[in-house]
C-alpha cells in the first residue's frame, strides 16, 4: 500500500517518452519498446554489419538487435544505460535479444559470451561496463555463460567518437589480450557491445581472440550505427 501511494505521488516514467509506467513496466513503457526498430541481421548473414568486416576479420555471426539513430528513442535509452547508471536497462535488453535468438535457433550456435572489456582506470571512473550488463542479460536470455574476465584491455586509450577510420584502428590496434588462453581455446565465442559504429575495436577484440586459439568469433550488439 505505502509503494502505491509513493507511486500514485512520484510515478515511474519511462525513461524515453517520459509518459507514466504502467504496473508491470520498468524503466521503458511497451509503447516505446514495440517502436525501437529491430535489425533482425541474424537472420541475414551477408547484413551491413558483417560487411564493415570484410577483408579484415572473419566473423560468423553479425549481429545487433536495433538500429541506433541520432535522435531517437532508442539514442535517448542508451544514454541513460551508458552515463546515468541505469544498468538495468542493459540486462532487460539484453535478455530480450537473447530470448529472440534463443527462438531462432542461436541457443546452441555459441559456447561463451564475452563483453567488450573497458581498462581497469576507465571502469574504475565509471562504474560499470554497459557491454558487461548487456552480456549478462543476452547469457540469462540464451542461456549461455559469459565472463568479463578472459579478455583484458592492457592500455588505456582515448574516447572513440570523434576519430574517422584509421585513428580508431589506430587507438585499439593490440590492446587486447586473452590472460590464459584454456579460457578460450576451440571456443565460438560471441563478443558484446552496447552500440557498434565503424567496428574498430570489435574488430580488435575479434583479431586477439583468433590468434589466441578461438576457433569462430560473432558478434551481438545492442545497436548498430547506420
């Protein structure tokens, strides 16, 4: 009764149009969830993603569950998931995807989930890896385990956003490294990031984890830049 009345004084508001949350939402409204539009590259093997990597890496699997735009409902989520501390957002998200690949048939396509891991003084300042969040809710959704643990950022680069294609490969080229390699050996392996842009540094984490004896690499993304 008292959570009620606390609710009928400060109601929850979804997080993207800010309208009231109904019983049984949390942080975003179906509304906005029913509009967030999805890619369904799993289901497209020659999709945009995969193409950013051709000639690069090999990847097996491209994916990414929505199409981020500037501006959007969905550019307006992730801000929240990534500088207000909102992790839940991540894990709800990222369980949802899961659950969608799990019907279309991925639960058994892959042995471990892996976060694009951020350096230790980076995390530090943060507080938390949104990519490790989204992992958590992917692996709850396919069931498949995941670690944050087994890939490692051994240096500390600079932000991302405003570097064209060059300076970004540049900023990532062998920062990665697998601290024991069992951990990944003959493993197919899925690599976890909140919003995939040029493709860089997945680029980067996908190239480590080849080398160092994981047999395939795909890629699952909350978003895609396009």
């Amino acid at each position: 009764m008292i959570q009620d009345f606390v609710a009928l004084i400060y109601p929850d508001l979804c997080i993207s149009c800010e309208n009231t949350l109904n019983k049984g939402e949390k942080y975003i409204c179906i509304s906005c969830l029913l509009e967030l539009p999805e890619t369904n590259y799993h289901k497209e093997k020659e999709n945009p993603i995969a193409k950013k990597f051709y000639g690069k890496v090999l990847i097996q699997n491209a994916m990414a569950f929505y199409r981020f735009k500037k501006g959007s409902r969905l550019q307006t989520i992730m801000h929240q998931l990534k500088y207000k501390e909102a992790q839940e957002i991540g894990e709800i998200l990222g369980k949802k995807y899961g659950l969608k690949l799990k019907k279309d048939g991925f639960s058994e396509a892959f042995d471990l989930i892996i976060p694009v891991p951020l350096h230790k003084n980076k995390l530090l300042k943060r507080g938390f890896n949104q990519a490790a969040v989204i992992s958590k809710g992917l692996s709850e959704g396919l069931g498949i385990p995941y670690s944050d643990e087994i890939l490692v950022r051994s240096i500390y680069t600079d932000s991302q956003t405003k570097k064209n294609r060059m300076e970004r490969w540049k900023n990532v080229d062998n920062i990665f490294i697998v601290p024991n390699l069992d951990d990944i050996k003959d493993k197919r392996i899925v690599i976890v990031d909140d919003v995939i842009t040029t493709g860089s540094t997945i680029e980067a984490c996908a190239d480590a984890l080849l080398k160092n004896g994981a047999s395939e690499v795909s890629i699952a993304c909350l978003a895609v830049a396009e």
